[in-house]
C-alpha cells in the first residue's frame, strides 16, 4: 500500500494547528485578565518573535522534502526488522 | 487603570494598598525545568551521534525516519515554547490585591480556568506566614495564610515576598476595619 508523505505534512500541520490556538487562547487569557504594562509587552513580543523563529527554521528544514513521494508501508515495516 | 482591571466593581472609598505576585523564584523553577526539556533531545542526539553512529544515519539519512524525526522536532519544540508561554501567564495572572475593605485573589489555574475569591477585611480572624525551606529562607518568600469567620475556612498565597511583612500589613488593615466598624465582623 503506498502512502504520500503529505499526508504526514498535513497531521504536523494540523499538530501546529492545534499548539497555536493553545498560544492564542493564553495571549487571549493575558489581554482579558491581565492588564497591558512593559513587561507583559515584552514578553508576548518575545513569545511571538520566538514562534515565527521556529516556524523559519522548520520551513527551512522541511522545504527540500518531496512531499508528493510515496513510500510502501510493508517494505517500511520490513526495513524496521533487524533479523 | 490597575483598580479598573483587577476590581470591577470597587466599594465606596476602597484603595488598592498592595499587589501582590508571587515570587520570581517560582518561575525561575518553571525556566529551569522548560530548559531542561528544549535541551535533553539536543543530549540524546549528541550522544547517539557519538556512540551509535549507525543510528543516528538511520535517523537522519533515511527518507522516511528523516521526515518524522523533522515534523516531530518542529512540533515539539513548537509545544515547547507555547507551553512555556502559559506558564508564565499562569504566573503572571495570579494575583492577590489588597484593599483597605477587601482582599481578593485571582488564580489562573491552566486554560479556561480561573478562580476569584473575594474577603472582607472585616471576617478576617488571624493572619500567619511561613517561611519553610533553605531557598525560602535566603531569598524571603513563603506563605500567607489568612484564616476567616466563614465556611470558607482560609485563604492561603504561596511563593510570597516577605511573607512576615504582608502578614503584618494585612493585620493592620483588619484591625483599622474592625476599629472603624465597632468590631462588627459582617462589615
């Protein structure tokens, strides 16, 4: 049965889908039940520069793959015996 | 702009006297552990790179093993720096403000979740703090803990400043309370 790697693009997309609403709703909870001064504008800067960081570094990672390839599970399964 | 935040509906007369957060010790805890979880996947993969060689050309020259280890290393240290940002705003919106009438505690306990208490200086009975521990002790911080006339039993704050002073400080806003209103605990 052969599977496209995309498909394992759009579950990791979904995946960060997911961690950034959690982000959202935390910045959401910070501006509802905080109140704006230096400190806290720092750190959400901090967090947002953060984020698009590790966002640059995983498009730099993960533009080289094909994603339209596809792989044959049961030859994956028998590559991953060791006898 | 702090009272019109943190007291909607403030009484006539009340003023905020102190806000009180808790230390920066306790997040300096948080930092640690989250750095401790960014950086042991760096250790593992350094120390395979090192000793099983073989692996880590599996890990990392093989097409498939490849891509997952690539999607699964952006998501985790993606959930890494998110969850680190909740947890300093966990920190950063657990509040205590006292008033001259009113103590009130806000604590965010995780997403969606978040506890408001509010207590009369006037049903205030005893106030103790307590320093437990070595770091506790160099650095100041401790426990406040408020027992009151109602079914709610007590209020207690960790990880605060001084705890000794603010003790003090609150005992001396009770009595003012207590002396203004003729000893009347529902004031």
């Amino acid at each position: 049965m052969l599977i496209p790697y995309f498909i394992f693009l759009a579950i990791y997309l979904i995946g960060v889908f997911i961690v950034l609403l959690f982000g959202l709703s935390s910045l959401w909870h910070l501006l509802r039940y905080g109140f704006l001064s230096l400190g806290t504008v720092v750190y959400t800067f901090i967090m947002i520069v953060g984020t698009v960081l590790i966002f640059f570094l995983s498009y730099q990672v993960l533009w080289p793959i094909d994603w339209w390839q596809s792989f044959d599970v049961l030859e994956f399964i028998i590559s991953l015996n060791p006898f | 702009m702090l009272m019109g935040k943190l007291l909607s509906s403030p009484l006539p007369g009340e003023q905020a006297i102190f806000v009180l957060r808790q230390h920066w010790y306790r997040f300096f805890k948080v930092v640690v552990r989250y750095f401790l979880v960014a950086v042991i996947p760096f250790a593992v993969l350094w120390l395979m790179g090192r000793y099983y060689p073989v692996l880590w050309d599996k890990l990392f020259n093989d097409g498939l093993l490849e891509i997952f280890v690539k999607l699964l290393g952006s998501l985790y240290y993606l959930g890494v720096w998110v969850f680190f940002w909740d947890a300093w705003v966990d920190h950063y919106l657990d509040v205590w403000v006292v008033t001259n009438l009113r103590i009130f505690t806000y604590e965010q306990r995780g997403l969606f979740n978040r506890e408001t208490s509010e207590l009369r200086l006037g049903r205030v009975q005893d106030v103790s703090a307590k320093i437990r521990g070595l770091a506790a002790t160099i650095l100041d911080y401790g426990t406040v803990i408020i027992q009151t006339a109602g079914a709610e039993g007590y209020f207690s704050f960790d990880y605060v400043s001084r705890p000794h002073q603010v003790a003090e400080k609150i005992m001396k806003l009770v009595d003012e309370v207590k002396r203004h209103d003729g000893g009347n605990v529902e004031a």
